[in-house]
C-alpha cells in the first residue's frame, strides 16, 4: 500500500519515543517523575466540570463549525478584558478542537503550494505542529533560529528580501514552548507590519498566554491594525482543559470565513456540552489566577536546587516550562535512569542543543522530592 511521503518526512513524533522510554522504565519498576510532556494535571475548576455535564442532552447532533453564538461572545469579551481587543464574534472569531488541529490545518486553508508563496516560515526549537502541517498541505518550510543572545526571538531583520517575498506564514509562538520566553510588543508591532509589507499571514499561537511568573505577556491581538494577523489560543493551559478540547482563532473576516467553509469537511469543532462548560472557562479568571500560583510554587520548589547546582535557567519568564543549560551532553539520559523524565532540547530543533526543558506538571510535592534528587544527581 503506498502512503503519503509527507507522513514520512515527518518522521516520529519526538514525545512519542518519550512515551516509550516510560513505559520501559515503568516495567522495570522505576518510579517516575515525569517532567516530559506539557500535559497539565491541575485539576479542572468543579464549575466547569459542572457546566460540562448540565450541558449533557439525551439527544446528541453535530455541532456547527461556526461554533455557538454564546461562545463565541465569551471568546470577544475576555480578548478585550485582556488584550484592549474589540473583535466582532460573528465574522473574526471561530471556536476550534484545541488549537493543535487549527494549526496543523491553517495551511491547507491559506497556502496554495503551485503559486509565488508557497513558504511557511516557523521557529526552532520550538512545537512541530506547524512544520508537519506546511508539509502535509505541500509547502516548502524554512526555520527561523531562536537564540539567547536574540532573547530567544527570530532575527527578522536577517531575514533575506526574497524570502520574505516567498512567505504565505510566518509562525510565531510567545510565550514560547520549549523556552519559556516572551515577545515584547514592539517586536510583535514590526512583526505584523512586515505581515502587511510582504503580504503574508503572521500567525500566533499564544496557548501560553495566561501562564506567567510575573509580568502579563502581549498578544498579536495587540497589533492586528499593523498587518495580516491570526491568533490561535486554547483552554488547554489557561483553565487545564487539555481533554476539552477547546481553543480559538482570532482573525481577519475573510480568513474566519474562509475557515468556517473549510471546517465542515474535516468535522473538527468541539462538541456543543464542550462549549457551554468553554463559556463558563473564558468568562471567568480566579481559576486561571490559582493555576499561575499552582505553578509558581512548582517552579519555586526548584529553582534552589538548581541554583546551587549551577543549573542556568534561560528564558522560562512565562508557560509551564523551565528551559535550562544542560550541565552535560547526556543530562537527560541521566536523570531518566533516576525515575526523571525532562525533554532534550533537541527534541524542539538543532537550536535546542545545549538545553533541556521541565514541563511543571507533576504535583508541588514530586517537584520537591525531584530536587532532592536533582540534589544527587547533579
């Protein structure tokens, strides 16, 4: 049977070999702290869980693709409390499966791979959702290296003319997943304004956005009147939602309409009791404030360990992520045989080397029996 070249370009999912080496270890008897993959365990707030199941029918139909009206008002309203955003909910917001499927699928909506752009351009390290879909859909994919020296942002002034000139996507992702790092508003500003210049689309995935140490990051909704911008979000870190299923994009009318035509022939939009309990998430915020605070205490279990150990930690401002110098080549190998899972850096790109990233999700208590081991180890 012959299958698609793309599926084997992709090659295997980095976590998925992850995946394996857990259930090795398990069967060995090791016990494991797994700081691998960003799936968080904060429980979800009982309101939600509430809403979820009053919204259960004894009759069950297809949801729409454009998403519930109720939705997609709540969606408007917490961009504007948070970000200063007025979006229109009928024509700039259509609600998703997650963010992960709008990305994967944005290119089949937006690049025409026969024609003068076919390029999509993407950060690494970085999440290689949108890599594998600018391959699926035909298009050529050019990485944009992220360095500390650059604040872990994209050199967009490097950025040759006629590759610019060849660009259908620029990918940005701030609070950025490995790094932990943010994007200052200026550089969203000049981002969006080259979006304009080169007649491209900036495309922001911001899943991160309401997870923060200390300061609130900005938004490419901050800086939609400079160029052609699109932000995917997702309840999935914000309100612990990963089950759910539930995010957004935020765009331009003739983009949200383009979306809404396309979604019906894949059938992705979240369930209707999905949507009435996403409602409940988005209109209310003391859960996400208890979630930041989950996490700051994780972090805060950790950083002493680290910090005598002269472990540097770089970036790792925002997420749930801790991005930190590898002290060795073979630090992840490591601390795997000592029950600790962490990703290595290159798992998110060539870039990534020298690095390794702690996904905070185990409990506050498995964060500090982790430095005690951290303490050993190190």
């Amino acid at each position: 049977m012959q299958l698609s070249p793309a599926l084997a370009a992709t090659g295997t999912y980095p976590f998925v070999k992850l995946e394996q080496e857990k259930r090795r270890l398990a069967a060995a008897g090791v016990e494991l702290i797994d700081f691998g993959k960003g799936d968080p365990r904060e429980p979800t707030d009982p309101m939600i869980r509430r809403a979820l199941a009053e919204s259960l029918t004894e009759i069950s139909t297809y949801p729409l693709a454009e998403g519930l009206p109720e939705l997609r008002s709540a969606i408007a309203a917490w961009c504007e409390r948070r970000f200063g955003a007025a979006l229109d909910p009928e024509t700039e917001i259509v609600p998703t499966y997650g963010s992960k499927e709008a990305i994967f699928l944005l290119h089949q909506v937006v690049l025409d791979r026969d024609g003068s752009k076919p390029l999509v351009l993407t950060t690494q390290p970085g999440y290689p959702v949108p890599d594998r879909g600018a391959t699926f859909a035909g298009g050529e994919v050019e990485q944009l290296a992220l360095h500390e020296s650059n604040g872990f942002l994209p050199d967009l002034d490097a950025v040759p003319e006629e590759t610019w000139q060849r660009a259908a996507i620029l990918w940005l992702n701030y609070p950025n997943n490995p790094t932990g790092a943010v994007a200052p508003l200026d550089f969203l500003r000049r981002a969006a304004e080259l979006s304009r210049k080169h007649d491209f689309l900036l495309a922001c995935d911001e899943a991160y956005s309401e997870l923060w140490f200390e300061t609130p990051p900005h938004s490419g909704l901050e800086v939609r009147e400079h160029g052609n911008v699109a932000v995917f979000n997702t309840l999935s870190k914000r309100s612990s939602m990963t089950g759910y299923r539930s995010g957004f994009v935020a765009a331009s009318a003739d983009l949200i309409a383009a979306l809404k035509q396309y979604r019906p022939s894949v059938g992705t939009a979240p369930q209707e009791f999905v949507q009435r309990a996403s409602v409940v998430a988005w209109n209310d915020e003391e859960h996400v404030e208890r979630t930041r605070d989950a996490y700051r205490r994780k972090r805060d279990a950790l950083m002493p360990t680290l910090a005598r150990k002269d472990v540097r930690v770089a970036g790792s401002t925002a997420t749930m992520f801790l991005w930190l110098e590898a002290p060795a080549d073979d630090i992840a190998e490591r601390l795997l045989e000592h029950g600790l899972i962490v990703s290595p850096g290159t798992f998110f790109g060539p870039a990534g080397e020298g690095y390794f990233r702690l996904a905070l999700v185990p409990t506050e208590a498995e964060c500090r029996r982790a430095a005690t081991i951290l303490e050993d180890v190190l």
